[in-house]
C-alpha cells in the first residue's frame, strides 16, 4: 500500500514538472533573440605555398551577429584582416566549436577544410546574397584593405523547412574561408570536390552564444 502511494506521488509530481516546461514558452525561449560570434584568426602568418616561397597570409578578425526576431533571421557580419580583393565563402557551420592549430593534424602548416571538419561540422546555412536559397549564391568580396561588411535576412520557418531541423543558433558558429587564387597551395591541402584549396581554406571562426 504505502508503494501505492510513493508511485501516486511520483505521478503527480512529473504531471508538474510537465505543466511547467510547456512546449511552446521553451522553444519561444531558446530560438528568439541575439546570438554573437567573435571572429579568431585561423591559418595566419608565415606559411609555405605550392612551389615552396614563402608568403603570409594576413590575420582576420571580426563580428558576427545572429538576430531572431518573430520570423526574421538577420545575420550581421563585419570582418576585417582578409586577403583584400577577394571572394570570401562564409557559413553558419553545425558542428559545436572552432577548430585550432593542432588539428592540422597531416602536419603540413595548414588546418585545412577538412581537418576543421570534426570541430565546426558540416555547412549548415550558406551566408550569401540569398539566405533562402539553399545554394550558393554570391559570397561577399573583400575590399582593397580586406575587410567587408555583411547583411542578409531570411525567413526563420523557410530556413528551418529546408535545413530540416531547428536552427538552434546557441550552439553554433559561423567559418569565413578563402585567401583568393594566389598563391596556390601546396597539394597537402585538402579540400571540397570541385572547389581550389585557396577558395576553402578556413581563415576566421567565432562560436555564436546568445548576447540578448
Ligand atoms: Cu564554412
């Protein structure tokens, strides 16, 4: 009897625990609002290129920014410290946290695209000229000192239609890649089919966490 009791107690208490997590204020909670990323530097400095020169590449930094309000998704992107006068590919990537130097781990001076892999994961939102377009559209080009300002939006419930699964923004981070077609890279660099090593290298990450 008194195990009777313990159960019907038991009961009553996850009945309030549900009433309490209703389904509808915990997903308003964690999707709206601002999600901020600092941009930190990947594959600066000194490096060696394909035909064994020498040759710097240039150290990126930057802002990224995420804001959910109601239906509108506006990413705000400043960055500067990228090699000037080029196309810089840019995503939202999945995966939980930036990659570092010692993932490099064929050791031939670059963390490359796919050796950031494990860290940033796959390429969730392509950050171009059309966010609802889950192609590539136009990714921005740096200007002559190498910093670009980026400003996009999109419909939340288009965006999330097609990734097939919520943005869930506070666990994710946003890659800039790409240090233009020269110099070429040495073959060590792997890369994406049908895409240059030069035009995917990762050159700046920032985790997003939620700033308001
Ligand atoms: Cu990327």
């Amino acid at each position: 009897m008194k195990g009777k009791l313990v159960f019907l107690a038991l009961l009553a208490a996850v009945a309030a625990l549900t009433v309490a997590v209703a389904p509808g204020s915990a997903e308003k909670n964690s999707s709206q609002g601002t999600f901020d990323a600092s941009l930190g530097a990947l594959n600066a400095g000194m490096h060696t290129d394909a035909k064994g020169k020498k040759f710097t590449i240039p150290t990126a930094g930057g802002t990224a920014t995420v804001n959910v309000t109601g239906d509108a998704v506006t990413v705000t992107i400043m960055v500067h410290g990228v090699v000037a006068s080029v196309v810089h590919p840019q995503h939202i990537h999945a995966g939980t946290i930036c990659p570092v130097a010692s993932d490099d781990t064929n050791h031939d001076g670059y963390v490359d695209v796919i050796e950031g892999l494990p860290k940033y994961g796959p390429i969730l939102v392509n950050l171009d000229s059309n966010l609802e377009n889950p192609g590539v559209d136009a990714f921005p080009v740096a200007d002559s000192s190498g910093s670009y300002a980026y400003n996009e939006s999109a419909s939340k419930a288009h965006l999330q239609d097609e990734l097939q699964q919520a943005l869930d923004l506070g666990t994710r981070h946003v890659v800039i890649h790409g240090i233009g077609p020269t110099p070429l890279l040495p073959s060590t660099v792997a890369t994406l089919p049908g895409l240059s090593a030069n035009n995917t290298l990762p050159v700046a990450c920032g985790e997003l966490h939620r700033t308001g």
